[in-house]
C-alpha cells in the first residue's frame, strides 16, 4: 500500500473520523462491518490485527466483541479473552470434579443445556473451568479428570456451537467466571485426582466392613458380592465426583444394560439408606491416606 497518496489519505481520515464520531457501539460495528468481515475470514493472525494497527480501546473492544461469536473458546471466554485477562484463578485441574458439582451445574449451567440429557454438558462445564487454569487444550482438560481422550474434542466442539447457536456464549462466559472465581477463593478446596488416586483400587467393600455398616445403617443385606461392588462404585462416584460406571470396577468392562439397571435401583433403596454410614466409611479410607 502506498501510503503517500494523498487521495487514499483523504478517504482514510474521512472513514476514520465517521467511525469515531458514532455515537454508540452499535453504529460503530455497523461502520466496521465491512473490516471486520474481512478479518473474520483469517486464521492465524485474525487477533494480530488490533496490536497490529495500534487501535485504541473503544475499537478493539467492538472489533473483539464482533468476532467473538465465531472465535475459540480461548480467545472468546477463556484465558486469552481481553475482558478476562485480570482475573486471578487460584486453582487447579485437581479441584474440578469430571462431573460439574450438581447444584452449581443446576443454578449456573443448566439453562443452557436444557437439551441435553445425561451427564455431557457437566462434564463441558468441568472441562471449561479447567482450560482456565492455564493453557490446557479440551483434551488435556479429559484427561486431568479421568475422562477418554476421544470424548474432549467432539464433546467441546457439539457444545460450543450450541452455545453459539443460541448466542448464550458470552453469558455462559460471565458464569463460568464467577464460578472460578469463587473456587478461587474457598479455602476447603478438594484435591479429586488424590482422591481417585486413592481410591483406584477400590473394586468392592470387604464383606466384613460391608456387614458393620448395613448394620450400623439398621438394615438387614445379603452380603452378594455384586451388591458390594455397586457399592464401591457408588462410594468411589460421589468421593471424586464422577461417573459411577468409571469406577474401578467397571471401567474395564462393558456396561451392559442390566448393570445399569440395576445400579439405579440399589442408588435409590439400598444406597440411599446407607449413604451417611457408607460415606463415613470412604472418609475413613481417605483419612488414613492424609487426603480430606
């Protein structure tokens, strides 16, 4: 580009000035539509161009708040995003659960995802708080939870283009924020990769300790080593807040239907009358590894 022309000069100040003097945010993106499109065809250096020119804030925050709906997850809402760059995360991969904890996924999340079933869009949120931390990828963030390698990328990319679809990115940006932000702040963090750490070894409840606490829980259960296996598996899913059916001694195998049948049912009778005395149980295990 020749600079010196001074007819390209004269139209340059004059655009340049028009954009300027808008008078709010949204006549300025109508005024930068036409640059910002053709950034938005880039790859690479598509976010180069605003230290490049040397733009002032109002309008890199408009060229970045119009590129945002198509841009990663990284540059949009994560670390590298110019509205998030002063936040202070204090905390690590090792306190995020694979499962996001239910009540923060029910009054934060769950509003997004109201398509969804399953346990999916918890385990999106758990991994988008993780890519906070530092400079994980989708499928670094899998693995620091347990997760299969092959279930990150395809899982990041169905959820973000539903977020983006239904323009709730930059909301569900501001939401995740906060939630690191106040596990920033709690000083009672847990350490779940300890926990899965200690309990991966955990593949049923000794028929003797199984006995005490179905006695001490006032309950009369057969001593079957399917039941104390669930039981395990129950235990081992809400100490390191996971899928049950990841647990040691399933996660070998293939679940079969029945299994999970069954399961669900010993959760919501036997389990459930059982839960204080079999939790005490597993924090017991915990404690005598020095792990909270």
């Amino acid at each position: 580009m020749q600079q010196s022309r001074p007819e390209l000069i004269s139209a340059v100040t004059r655009l340049a000035m028009t954009i300027l003097a808008a008078d709010d945010d949204t006549s300025m993106t109508v005024l930068l539509r036409r640059m910002t499109d053709r950034f938005l065809t880039l790859r690479d250096d598509r976010w180069q161009f605003i230290e490049r020119f040397g733009f002032g804030e109002r309008i890199a925050t408009v060229f970045a708040k119009n590129m945002a709906p198509t841009s990663t997850f990284n540059r949009a809402i994560g670390r590298k995003a110019a509205t998030t760059r002063e936040i202070q995360i204090a905390f690590g991969p090792q306190h995020v659960p694979a499962l996001l904890w239910k009540e923060a996924f029910d009054i934060r999340f769950s509003k997004f995802f109201s398509s969804s079933r399953g346990n999916a869009a918890r385990h999106y949120c758990a991994m988008a708080l993780i890519k906070l931390c530092s400079d994980y990828t989708w499928t670094q963030s899998a693995v620091e939870i347990g997760l299969p390698v092959h279930y990150a990328k395809p899982l990041a990319r169905r959820y973000a283009n539903l977020l983006r679809k239904s323009g709730s990115l930059e909301e569900f940006g501001r939401a995740l924020h906060t939630l690191a932000q106040d596990l920033s702040s709690d000083p009672y963090k847990i350490d779940y990769a300890a926990r899965r750490g200690i309990l991966s070894t955990t593949i049923d409840i000794p028929a003797e300790d199984w006995a005490q606490i179905c006695k001490t829980a006032g309950i009369r259960v057969g001593q079957s080593g399917v039941i104390r296996k669930y039981a395990a598996a129950w235990l081992w899913a809400v100490l390191t807040g996971s899928d049950w059916h990841r647990a040691p001694g399933f996660v070998k195998g293939k679940l079969s239907k029945s299994a999970a049948v069954s399961y669900r049912q010993y959760s919501k009778t036997i389990f459930a009358e059982v839960a204080p005395h079999l939790l005490a149980y597993g924090h017991q295990q915990l404690k005598t590894h020095f792990i909270q």
